[in-house]
C-alpha cells in the first residue's frame, strides 16, 4: 500500500481487521460522515459532475489548488438515503481529500476492492466507488494539464 496516502491506507486497515460481517456497517458509519457542501458549492448544482457509474445519484467537484504540490479539496453531493454511495464518497473524502495531486493519482485503481467489501455488496456497487476514484484521478489531471 505504499501508494496509498497513510490517511487511506488506515481506512482500508480499519475495514480489514473488522469482521467481514461488519464491515458493511462500518461503510454505514462513514455514510453518516460525509462533510456537509459548502455554501459556495452547494448553490451552484452546474459545477458537479455525476458519477453515472453509481447506483444512487452521487455528484462531485474536485478543485486543484495552485499552491505547491498542488493539494487537492474533494466535495461529495449524495442523498441521505443512499448510503452505500455516501459511505464510498466519505471515505475517499476520509482519505484523499486535502492530498496532493500527485499522491491521489498514484493511488491504485483497485483500491476500493482493497476494502474487502465485495462479498458483501455487488459488483455494481463495488463499479461506482471505482468510478469515483476514476472521476477524481481524470479531473485532477484534467486540471493540471489546463
């Protein structure tokens, strides 16, 4: 996991040294931890992109600083009553959120698998925390090459 921003290499340490029968509840905690939307964001609906790849309408907007090692702020847009994606999005936002670019796209494309979720949820679930990860990676890039 040496790719793996300590932050995240915790989270996926916390899933794994939980029962595998718990584990689904542990993704319901983080589900409950989603950062509010700021103001500045939560007004302005156009600036999000739809992870399409989800089961529930999940949205996000990754912002780029110029700053040194470009330090990278994730913000999730998810309904209270899809937790499953909330949990997903709370915990790459756990994870990544504040990160430089450069150590979020060295991130594994696997790594959601890592949680040792995917007996208990489907594959389809498992695909939308994949494509979150994918959005973040593609936007970040996007950014820098701008």
């Amino acid at each position: 996991m040496s790719t793996i921003p300590a932050e995240l290499t915790e989270i996926i340490e916390e899933f794994t040294e939980v029962p595998e029968a718990d584990r689904l509840e542990l993704l319901l905690e983080y589900s409950r931890e989603l950062p509010e939307l700021p103001a500045r964001l939560a007004e302005h609906p156009e600036l999000f992109e739809q992870v399409v790849e989800c089961q529930s309408p999940l949205f996000l907007v990754v912002e780029v600083s110029d700053a040194d090692a470009h330090p990278v702020s994730l913000f999730f847009a998810a309904p209270p009553e899809a937790p499953t994606t909330r949990g997903f999005a709370s915990v790459l936002a756990a994870g990544l959120d504040g990160k430089d670019a450069a150590a979020i796209l060295a991130v594994p494309d696997d790594m959601p698998q890592q949680l040792g979720l995917t007996r208990a949820l489907s594959p389809l679930r498992m695909r939308g925390m994949t494509a979150m990860l994918g959005r973040i990676k593609r936007q970040i890039a996007e950014q820098l090459a701008a």
